[in-house]
C-alpha cells in the first residue's frame, strides 16, 4: 500500500506539510498507524506535486522520504497552497523505480493510488485493450498505479472526476473485485478521492481543505470517510456520498 496527501488553502512551505504533525507523511513512510495489513511501512519513495504561479511541478525519488536530502534542502524553500504528495510501499514483484512513484501527472491533473489491483497485470489486461499503442507506451512503470493512471487519464478526456473515478473504480472491480482502490486526484483547485479497502481521512473548513490516508495530527475536525465513498473537496467544500457502482 501507501500514503498520500492532498493540500488545498494558504500558501505554505511544502517541506511544512510533509513533516507537519505527529503522525505527518514523514512519520508515516516508517511507521503509520492504519497499513489494514497492506503492509508496515512506506520506505519505496515517494512523490510531490505542486501548483505555482508557473504551473505543476514535482518531484520523485526511489528514495525513503526519511533519507532524501531535498525534504530538509529543497522543500523548505517551495511555497505552495496546492499540494499532492505521497509515500510508497511498493506490492511484491513490482519495482522500486523513481517513475513508479505518485503523484503520476499530465502538468494538468496529480494522482496517486494507496492500494494494489488484484491479479496485476492479467486483470487489466482487458481494460488496456482500449487504450492505444500510443497510451500504451506512456506507461511510466509496469505497476498496477501507473496503469491505473492511463486508464484515468482517458476517463478525464470525457467525463468529469467524479463520473471518471468512479467508472475506474467500477471497471477495475469488475475484473479484480480483491483490489484495493483508494484514489486521489487534484487539478490545484479541488481534490476527488475514493475509499475502497482502505483508510482515509478529511479536514474541511472554510481556508483549507486537506484529503490524507491517515490524520497527520490528533486535531477533532477531522473525519473519517467511510469505505466504498467518493470524496470532492476545496476551501469551504466537502462531498461525501456513496460510490454509485454499475456506472458502465
């Protein structure tokens, strides 16, 4: 599994969200506290993603969050209010490889996925028959996320996210009902996330809205999102309704 993190509201340095709190990201890629036996920590690299006045930027590395030097050397010095950044446990049999860490990003939309596709890759290989050679190619790392991403990637050229993530998580069920499906996604505006086997927490308020796999703080606004639910949220927004199955 993994641990991810989206950030919406006052600019701040992005080196603070990673480290903020007692249970921050940081804490979490050595020793979270709700893995639901998908495993015990999040050593195999992480990912950030940020908006600016330039657009996305971001930043991987096969690298525990814990030891790469740009968390303390680089991530201090970026301010941003828009922020998707994750932790990575890599399933058995996949690689630890810089491209296959979230955020995944066409510079419009971040993703990342806290979970495994049951019976990767044979499972999907349905689904990817859809996609084009082209797409195909654009694969960044033979994991389950990176094709997860693809096949999202095409949901968005014509649905909205929400209509998109939920036909994704309807299409991969389908085929691998054992998968564990919890989705992020932001665009810098507004973060979409779905539960599916895992955990997953909000905090809303009318300056902020933050989407985590695991409360970084004890602080009791946030709440608890139920599984098999859609989450869409920004500054003074919060949606949480059921996953609506059967939308192919």
């Amino acid at each position: 599994m993994c641990r991810h993190l989206g950030y919406l509201g006052p600019e701040r340095p992005v080196g603070d969200l990673l480290v903020r709190g007692e249970n921050s990201l940081l804490n979490q890629s050595f020793a979270p506290r709700d893995m639901r036996g998908g495993g015990t920590i999040n050593a195999d690299g992480f990912g950030v993603g940020w908006w600016g006045d330039e657009g996305f930027s971001r930043y991987r590395s096969d690298q525990p969050l814990w030891s790469d030097p740009a968390l303390q050397e680089t991530f201090r010095s970026i301010r941003s209010g828009a922020v998707v950044a994750a932790a990575r446990s890599a399933t058995v049999g996949m690689p630890v490889q810089r491209t296959a860490c979230a955020p995944f990003s066409d510079e419009v939309w971040a993703f990342s996925h806290n979970g495994v596709v049951g019976g990767w890759p044979d499972s999907l290989a349905e689904l990817a028959a859809d996609l084009s050679t082209a797409d195909l190619l654009q694969l960044e790392a033979p994991t389950d996320s990176a094709a997860l991403w693809l096949l999202l990637r095409h949901l968005l050229q014509e649905y909205e996210p929400e209509k998109a993530l939920v036909r994704l998580v309807d299409s991969v069920t389908a085929v691998a009902p054992q998968s564990r499906l919890n989705l992020l996604l932001g665009n810098g505006q507004e973060l979409w996330a779905t539960t599916w086997y895992h955990s997953l927490s909000v905090l809303v308020d009318d300056e902020r809205a933050i989407v985590v796999s695991e409360p970084y703080d004890d602080d009791p606004e946030w709440q608890s999102i139920p599984d098999r639910h859609l989450v869409s949220a920004r500054p003074g927004h919060l949606i949480i309704a059921p996953l609506e199955m059967g939308a192919n």
